[in-house]
C-alpha cells in the first residue's frame, strides 16, 4: 500500500494548527508544541507577566490518528464567513478540524469515499496477468447505502443525487 497521504491540510485544532494528513486507511494529526495566538494576546496585555507566569510554550503538543474504518459520519458546518468545520465522529469522539470552505468540502469528499470504499487509491493494483474483473456490483444495494447515508446526515440531499446520477449512469 502506498504510504503517501491522499491529502494533506493545516487546520486549527483546540486552539493550535495541526497539520493533517489523509491517507488511504487512516487520517493523522500532528500538532506542534508552541505559542499560541491568545497567549501572546495576553503577553502583550500584560507587558509580559502572564507569560512569566504560565511559561512561553504550553504542553498540548501532540499527534492522533483515526482509522478509516471506525469514522462513522463526517459533517460540515460554517464557522465563520472564512471557514468550514469538518467533524469527524467516530464510535467514542469527535474530532473538528477547521479549514477555508473550499478545503472542507475536499476533505468531506475525500473521507466520504474512503468510508464507502470508492476512493480510488483503494483499488488494488492488479497485475499484468490478471483474470478479468468480477462484474458490477448490485446498483440496487449501492443505492440503498447511499440512501442509507443520506437518511444519517452523512450525505447532503445534493452529494446525494451526485452519487446516484453516477451510478446509474454506470449501469
């Protein structure tokens, strides 16, 4: 399996910029330790004695990682006449990450088809010699996970219709 990210994206998590990487079978986080923007806000308030106080650098360095696997839905949301938040919930968490509403919609689209195992960086390489494919599979059943998806929010009205329109013109 290819080990390069998919897609990768700077996001501002829990007050820090985290730098995400997507690949085929799981989405990673690294969060660098450092200064944030509210603690030199509040350095400059105080001529510096909150930094004094709290230290310059803060201990909320990190990285995380999700399987694809365990996602459950992904959401969006504007926050901010800038930005997008994507949510990505899983089993047991949710974790936001907070891009340009451009980004968002890459990043929903890209974990979406991940998550029904239509990205094609999931497709195995087959070899030279290979058998030829197996037929389709069921348009039927693959309309009722779509519908399915869209009855759960994961999937908007419209991605919907998308998706639908795509399948059957395959059929």
């Amino acid at each position: 399996m290819n080990t390069d990210p998919l897609y990768q994206f700077t996001s501002h998590i829990a007050g820090k910029n985290a730098k995400v990487s997507i690949y085929a079978d799981r989405v990673e986080w690294d969060k660098a330790r450092g200064v944030s923007g509210g603690k030199i806000t509040a350095g400059v308030l105080t001529g510096g004695l909150s930094m004094l106080a709290t230290g310059v650098k803060n201990g909320k360095a990190g990285t995380e990682m999700i399987p694809v696997q365990s996602i459950t839905s992904i959401t969006t949301s504007r926050d901010g006449m800038m930005n997008s938040k994507v949510s990505v919930i899983t089993a047991g968490n949710t974790v936001d990450f907070r891009v340009s509403h451009a980004e968002a919609k890459i990043v929903k689209d890209t974990l979406t088809r991940l998550m029904l195992g239509s990205h094609p960086a999931q497709a195995p390489a087959a070899p030279a010699s290979a058998v030829p494919a197996a037929p389709a599979p069921d348009i039927t059943a693959q309309l009722q996970q779509l519908a399915g998806l869209r009855d759960a929010g994961v999937l908007t009205e419209e991605e919907f219709a998308t998706k639908k329109a795509e399948l059957l013109a395959r059929f």
